[in-house]
C-alpha cells in the first residue's frame, strides 16, 4: 500500500538523502536523472567556494571532461597542455580520432604561445600534472580568444581546489574538478563538478548530462557535500605538512630537485599537498625500496585525501601513455609524487628520512 510519512517537523541539523529516482509531478526536481536536492546543494556550495554562478555536478571528473567535450563538433580544432594527466590525455587523444577533430599539444606554460593555432577549445591544467607548473588563465585565454572569440576555455582546477583558484573569474569559461580528490577527501566516493559563469554553456551542459545520464547520484552527492565542511581545514593542515616537508626534501641528497607550484597571490592564493620530486639519477631503480620502506604513506593513484600516499607516475596515472609520450612530456621514472594527509608532519618526515636511508 502506498502510505506517506510526514517529516514536515523533522527539521533535521543536516540535508537528509534524497535516495530516491522519481518525485511527484509537481516536483521541481521531477526525476534525479534530471535533478536531485543533493546534487543540487552540492553545485550550489562548490560554485559559491570557487565564486562561480553555475555548478553541474558528474559522477567522475573524467565524465565530467566528456561532457565539456560533447559541446564540440567534429572537425573543429582542439588545444591541450602538454603537462596533463595521464588518462586525460589518452581521452582526447581518442575523441579526436574518433569526431575527427585536430588535435594540437603545446606547453600552455611557456612564454610563446603560437599564435598560428586557432583553437575551438583549448584545456589544460593549473597547476599541471605532473611538475606542478603554472599555466596563466588570463594570458591563454586572451590569446586564445583573440584568435577565435567563440574558444572555449576550460581549465581543470582539480589541483589548486576551489579555495585558492577561481578559473572562471580569471578568464576561463568552464572549470572542472575531480572532486574524488580535494573536495571529497576521504578516498570513499567520486565525483565530476563543472562551474562556469555562462548560462548557456550551463544549459547545454546540463542538458547533455540529463541525456546521458552522466548525473551524480544522490548518496555521492551528500557525502562530497558533507566533506566541504571540513575543506579548508584540511587545506590548511596539509599546506602547513607539505611546506615544512619540502624545507626537509630539499636537503637530503638523495632528491635531484622538488617541485612546488608558484603561489602568486593573485591567480593562486595558496596550495597544498601534492608535491613531487626527482630522485638522485643512480637512485631511480629504487623507488619499490622507497614505497615499501614508508610507514605512513599508502602507494597508488589516490591522493589529496587525510591519509598520506606516494606514487609514481610513470606507472601510475600517466601508465595508459606509451613511453614517446611520456618522454615528450619529460616524464620519467625518477619523478615521484607524494600527497600528504592529516597525519604529523614530523612523523611523515621521520617516515621519509628512514625511507630515504634505505636506499643508499
């Protein structure tokens, strides 16, 4: 029998879940394939962090690319950086194959940018991965757009989170998040959100996503909302690990070089824990002696999360690519990445420093 239950006095501290797929008709929600009141509090909340107007958020950060995608056609002209993750690159390395579009890799990073290249949609990451370079928003998109006015800039803000950069206020028309990184934290659920400030880039995304299905699920989308709470008190933590962690990286001998992203204050207002770094050439064999000396830190592709992790790229988020592409990129296997949780940072560096001694 169909009975109802009256929670209009319920008046819960926190949003409840929504786990459910239809509404009534008069619901403004309708379906969750359309819309859901978790998934819509969580875009409403990631968007107010980053000072975006509208939020759409995905079930990965990868679908939430193939969405940004969907509002190319074939045969138009596609720029990415040549500094990006792995599967990203192996993605539109198959779209563009596949819609027949033209693919063209440059270092977003550098000083030149070429300007015989009018692009349709230019992508790249800030800080980048690896190496944690800058690639200046207002600078590409400027350049970009006065080539074509129609470009569609999109930046992958995964890295710097929704605290310390504002893509869309920099320059940018789309910023995308794998919010299964900073914004969940806890390494327990994925997610994709995509800000932008333009109402009809929102529309045709949002319509794209009710067609596919690419919408997040309700469940998902309260625990990432749930995790915002404590987002800039874990960013701070980390940051205050990862900086007093770099200070001790850059004395051991072992490290040919760290890398850290620069903090302008004005594109990028502050960072936290990920870093990477280069072994010592006659160490680079070793990095299995490393990984399994380390106490603390948990190997694999997860990261910005309260635990701590080490990986290395080259057979890890940058494996789907084959070696010509990797070294074009300037990856190798002596770069190692590490992220750093909520653990003490004295034990992380204790950790680190008996990990290092095994090695030579």
């Amino acid at each position: 029998m169909h009975t109802r239950v009256d929670v209009s006095k319920a008046y819960p501290a926190a949003t409840p879940i929504y786990q459910n797929s239809a509404f009534e008709a008069q619901s403004d929600f309708f379906y969750s394939r359309k819309n859901n009141p978790n998934v819509q509090e969580l875009e409403e909340a990631v968007g107010h962090m980053e000072g975006s107007k509208f939020g759409i958020a995905t079930t990965t950060g990868m679908s939430a690319i193939n969405l940004v995608l969907s509002l190319l056609k074939p045969n138009q002209t596609i720029v990415i950086n040549k500094l990006i993750y792995g599967c990203t690159f192996k993605y539109f390395e198959w779209f563009s194959e596949n819609y027949n579009c033209n693919l063209i890799i440059e270092d977003l990073s550098s000083d030149f940018l070429d300007e015989k290249y009018s692009a349709d949609l230019v992508f790249f990451e800030t800080p980048t991965n690896p190496f944690l370079k800058t690639v200046d928003i207002n600078r590409v998109s400027n350049h970009y757009k006065k080539l074509n006015s129609n470009c569609i800039v999109v930046v992958d803000n995964t890295w710097a989170s929704p605290l310390y950069q504002s893509p869309c206020n920099l320059g940018a028309d789309i910023s995308l998040h794998s919010a299964t990184k900073y914004i969940s934290g806890h390494s327990d659920v994925m997610g994709g959100v995509i800000l932008t400030n333009d109402l009809k880039i929102d529309e045709l995304i949002r319509t794209r996503r009710f067609y596919t299905g690419a919408n997040l699920d309700p469940h998902s989308a309260w625990l990432l909302r749930r995790s915002l709470h404590t987002l800039d008190i874990r960013l701070e933590k980390q940051g205050k690990t990862t900086k007093k962690i770099i200070s001790f990286l850059e004395t051991r001998n072992e490290i040919d070089k760290v890398y850290y992203p620069v903090i302008d204050g004005i594109q990028m207002v502050d960072y936290a824990t990920l870093l990477f770094f280069d072994f010592r050439k006659d160490l680079v064999s070793k990095y299995s002696i490393f990984s399994q000396k380390l106490q603390l830190f948990s190997t694999g592709t997860g990261m910005a999360c309260v635990t701590s992790m080490v990986a290395q790229p080259f057979t890890g988020s940058h494996a789907s690519m084959d070696s010509i592409e990797k070294e074009n990129m300037g990856l190798s296997l002596s770069t190692i990445r590490l992220s750093f949780g909520l653990e003490d940072p004295n034990d992380l560096i204790t950790d680190i420093e008996n990990a290092l001694k095994a090695l030579v």
